[in-house]
C-alpha cells in the first residue's frame, strides 16, 4: 500500500476548505465574514485577541511553554517572508541585515552557554541592544534615501543613537533588552496598522488595549506550572526589581501580547497581504512558499518540525535554543517599523502571482 504524498494530503485539505465554503454560504450572516478580505482579517484579529485573553487569564504557564515550540519559528518563518523575501531591497542593506542577524545571534548564544552572572554575558547585552539599535538607525536611512521624509530620518536616527548612548554606555543596557522584550510583541501590531491601513484597524487597536488593561487587573485563574515553565520564575525574569503584584501583571501582559504576536503572523498578515478579496487555497499557500522561500523551504519546514522534536528531549533546553537563534526576528521588525515611519509608505509588497481562490457564492456553492 502506497504512503500518501504530500499533494494528496493538500488536495484533501483544500477539498476540507471547499466543504467549509459551501456550508459558509449557506448561512448569509457567516458567508460576508468569509468573503470580503477586510471581514475575514477583522474576524481574525478579534478572535486573536479573544483567545489571548482567555490563554493568559486561565493557562498562562502553557501559552508560555508551548507558544515558542510550536509557533515560534513558524512565525519568525512569516515575518522574514512578508518583511525582507517580499522587498526590494538594495543588496547593501541585505547584506547590511544578514550581518547584524548574525551577529544577534552570535550575542544570543553567548548568553546561552555562558554562567548567570558572567561579565560576558553583560557585554553580549551591551552587543545585541547596539547592533538592534544600528539595524534600526540603518532602516531609517536607507528610508530617506528611498525617497523618504528627512525630518522623520533624522528624528529616528537621533533618537536611536541617544538609545545607544543610554543603553550601552550607562549600565541599562539589560533593562533596554529586557523592555524590548516586552514591546516587541505589538511589533506587528504597529507594522499592521502603518503598512496596510485596514479601515477598522483603530477599532482592532482599542481592543487589543481594553484586553491588555484587563488582563493586568483581573487575577488569573491558574498559575498552576506547566512544561517546566513556573510563574514565578518568569514573573522574577520579566519583573525584576518590582513588586509582586506587578511583576504577575507583567507576565500575564507578556502571555497575552505573546499570543496576539503569533496570530497576527500567521493569520492577520498573510490574509491581509492578499490583492484580492478571496483566499488562497491550500495548494496555492504551498506554490507561494515555494516562491519565497526557494531552496531553502525544506529547510524552513526542518526547522518548523525540529524544535518540538528537540523539546522531547528538553523543553527548557528547546526554548533557550529558540530564543537564542530566533530572537533576531523582533529586532528586524523594529527596523521595518522604523523604515515605514521614515518613507511613509508600505514596504510590504504583495508578490503573489496567483489569483487568490474565489469566495463567492458561486464558487463556494460549486
């Protein structure tokens, strides 16, 4: 008996989705969520924001443990898609951005297997906060040269270098990384509203908000440990030098934003990316990787698989494995955000050659 291959397994899936078109149809206050492009990414921040809410607020420990393992580089996979393979980028600044991952990571893996405490792991701080800071300061100038507002990149370089001079030179430069980690994760948020312009992206804003206030005053039903991950390990991680009211505040901040991070990637983007109002079907989401990614896609997938089977042997070791050789993704979507701020237009083009799949009621019925 023959093993079923991975386009049998695609064709399956996309005749699931044709399945779920027609019943989509056949109830009209469901089907105009389904078909309109904007309706389906509103849909799917909102419910973003409502399964964070209930992640943090019942199972903070597992979003904690399973989040990074099962969706972390799946994620990191998505941001480098739609923020550097879909550019047109000057090779300088390819270069200019391979190097400083690098050299992100470099730092990261230092701080992984060196001693709590060491004087190196203080200088690989030192190292990832200026080289995030000069990725950034570099976006901003390659911004203006491509035809961007002066004033803006001038205004982001300063600020970066007054960064720098804070971070680094002063003893701050953990308490830098330490409130990037916490900022990172509206990241997406922010490129999200300031690159594609969604008509109710305020309204998805406010939201997001309203949870998060509700998030750090409302207790959380569990705390219970999960994953080898303890709450309170975290909460002396991510609060430092704070009460422990606040640093419990922090963590569940940390759990909710987390989630958000992951779902508007996975979800939110690459929907909101598409030029048409229908969606991609299961077999033209693997045409279009392939088209992205090249030959490094079974890479990609490799490594996708090869952090939860890691974890099988250590979940702790997997995760610090993880935020050492993906940790780099939060400073290039910092430079990103950047870099819009300073050309005023949307960097993230759509190279999708492919017509997305129609959600009409035709098509959905047929």
């Amino acid at each position: 008996m023959r093993a079923p291959s991975p386009t049998h397994a695609v064709d399956a899936l996309d005749r699931l989705r044709s399945r779920a078109l027609a019943w989509a149809a056949a109830h009209p206050r469901i089907f105009p969520w389904v078909r309109s492009r904007d309706a389906r990414v509103l849909l799917r921040a909102y419910v973003a924001i409502g399964v964070a809410l209930v992640l943090a607020l019942v199972a903070p420990c597992a979003a904690l443990a399973l989040g990074p393992l099962v969706l972390g580089v799946p994620h990191v996979a998505a941001s480098v898609r739609y923020l550097v393979l879909r550019q047109k980028m000057h090779p300088a600044y390819i270069l200019a951005l391979v190097v400083a991952c690098l050299g992100l990571v470099g730092a990261r893996v230092v701080t992984l297997v060196s001693a709590p405490g060491a004087a190196i792991v203080a200088t690989a701080v030192r190292v990832e906060v200026s080289l995030g800071c000069a990725l950034a300061a570099t976006s901003a100038i390659v911004g203006m040269a491509s035809g961007g507002s002066v004033r803006r990149g001038a205004f982001a370089v300063a600020v970066l270098v007054a960064l720098v001079v804070v971070l680094v030179v002063s003893p701050y430069a953990y308490a830098g990384r330490l409130a990037f980690v916490h900022l990172h994760n509206l990241g997406v948020v922010a490129l999200w509203v300031a690159l594609f312009r969604h008509k109710k992206a305020m309204r998805v804003v406010v939201a997001l908000f309203a949870g998060l206030a509700l998030v750090c005053l409302v207790p959380p039903l569990s705390v219970a440990s999960f994953g080898g991950v303890a709450f309170d390990d975290v909460a002396a991680w991510l609060g430092p030098n704070v009460t422990p009211r606040v640093a419990a505040a922090l963590v569940l901040a940390h759990v909710y934003t987390d989630s958000i991070h992951y779902a508007f990637w996975l979800g939110v983007v690459p929907d909101q990316a598409l030029r048409g109002e229908g969606s991609l079907t299961f077999a033209q989401t693997l045409r279009g990787l392939g088209r992205d990614f090249g030959r490094m896609l079974p890479w990609v997938l490799l490594a996708c698989l090869a952090l939860p089977a890691l974890a099988m042997l250590g979940a702790e070791m997997a995760r610090r494995v993880y935020f050492s050789f993906f940790g780099f993704h939060g400073y290039v979507e910092a430079a990103t955000l950047v870099f819009a701020f300073v050309r005023g237009t949307s960097p993230v083009e759509e190279r999708e050659v492919e017509r997305a799949a129609p959600t009409s009621l035709e098509a959905a019925r047929s």
